[in-house]
C-alpha cells in the first residue's frame, strides 16, 4: 500500500491542559472538553480511549528507540538523513500521544522501561546488517503499525465517527506517515536484507506481541 504524494490530514488538536474543571450551580463538576471535536473526559468510552492512547504511546516511543538504535549505527552514513527525516516525525508523534496521556489521564504501559532496551537494540541490530537489514526493518515495522492504526480507525468509526471525529484525523495522519516511512524502506532496499522473509516475519510477530501486551499492561 502505497502513500507516497498522499497529503496528510492536519491536526486540529487544541487540547486544554492542567485547566481545572469548573463547578456547577449544583455544585457538580462541569465536563471538560479535551479538544474541539466534542470529546470530553466523560462522554467517550473511556476503556476504548485508554487502550487506543496506551497502546499508540507505546508504539510511537518503540519507534523512537528503534530509529535512535539505527542512527547509532547508521547516522553517518549515506542513509542518516533518510532515518533521521523518519525518526523526526516519530519524535512529532510521540509528543502528541504525550499529550493526550494526560489530557484524558491515561496511565503508560508498564512495559515502557522494556521497550526502551528492546527497541534501541532492535533498531542497532537490523542496521549492523547494512543498510538493507535497517530497511527492512523500518517496511517490517511501519507495516505492521498502519495495520494497526486502521484497526483503531474502523473501531472508531464504528463506535461514533462525530465525536471522534479529530482523534481520527490524528490516527490517519500518522498512519499515512508511518506509510511513507515504509515506502521509503522499500526505496532503499529492504527487500536486499539478508533472509528479507524471515526477518520481517520474525520483526512483526514481535510487533503483534508488543501491541497485545501494550494495550492490556
């Protein structure tokens, strides 16, 4: 799937942080709105939200630590500022799912301090094959998260496309991102890695794993 020349979707995303929930007249507390699309703290499913924010903040800090694991390889090479310009925009992403952790009070994974060693080792392993082996990483990985932001997606859509309606608009801009990334892997020849097959099969049951555990711990 390719979404190369593809404009991404603008993030409209206003949030409203540390600001106290007013009273009301009856003494209750006012719903605070998150941001603009009418998502508030007390009208979305809360469980769903939660799972969709952890399990992204998750995700989007992996990549993060396996694009540092990379540059630490590769950064002075011909292909540091491909993953550089790559690793920049997971930056971006992470800050927003940052963000969001805390606008709707949402507890990280327990398994971030893990995630942290095994995405930088990970990312420095697969580019100590060359460039192809980083390559065929980053395909193996974007892949397997744009399949996961469209699940997250259809989820939405289904549950109420109005409301969230500028969560969407984030999820489909990063996804279109995350598919770029992968196109450029491919670009610079990923599929030339050694044992390509296997080692993307190995990497996104690895992915699989993460988001399954991510989402619940």
């Amino acid at each position: 799937m390719s979404c190369a020349g593809a404009a991404a979707a603008p993030s409209l995303w206003r949030l409203r942080l540390g600001a106290r929930r007013p009273l009301s007249a009856c003494g209750g507390r006012v719903a605070t709105r998150a941001h603009s699309s009418g998502m508030t703290l007390d009208n979305v499913n809360r469980a769903a939200v939660d799972r969709i924010i952890r399990v992204d903040h998750a995700g989007e800090y992996g990549a993060n630590r396996i694009y540092a694991g990379q540059m630490a390889v590769l950064g002075r090479t011909s292909v540091g500022p491909v993953i550089q310009k790559m690793w920049d925009q997971e930056k971006d992403h992470l800050k927003k799912f940052n963000e969001l952790m805390v606008a709707f009070r949402v507890r990280p994974t327990v398994l971030m301090p893990f995630w942290n060693v095994v995405g930088f080792a990970l990312g420095a392993g697969t580019a100590l094959l060359g460039k192809e082996g980083a390559m065929a990483c980053t395909v193996a990985v974007e892949e397997s998260i744009a399949h996961h932001y469209n699940n997250q997606i259809r989820t939405l859509m289904e549950e109420d496309p109005e409301k969230y309606q500028e969560l969407l608009q984030v999820i489909k801009k990063f996804r279109d991102e995350e598919l770029e990334h992968h196109d450029l892997g491919l670009e610079h020849d990923a599929k030339s890695a050694p044992a390509y097959v296997v080692l993307k099969s190995v990497i996104q049951a690895g992915c699989s794993a993460a988001i399954y555990l991510s989402e619940r711990l």
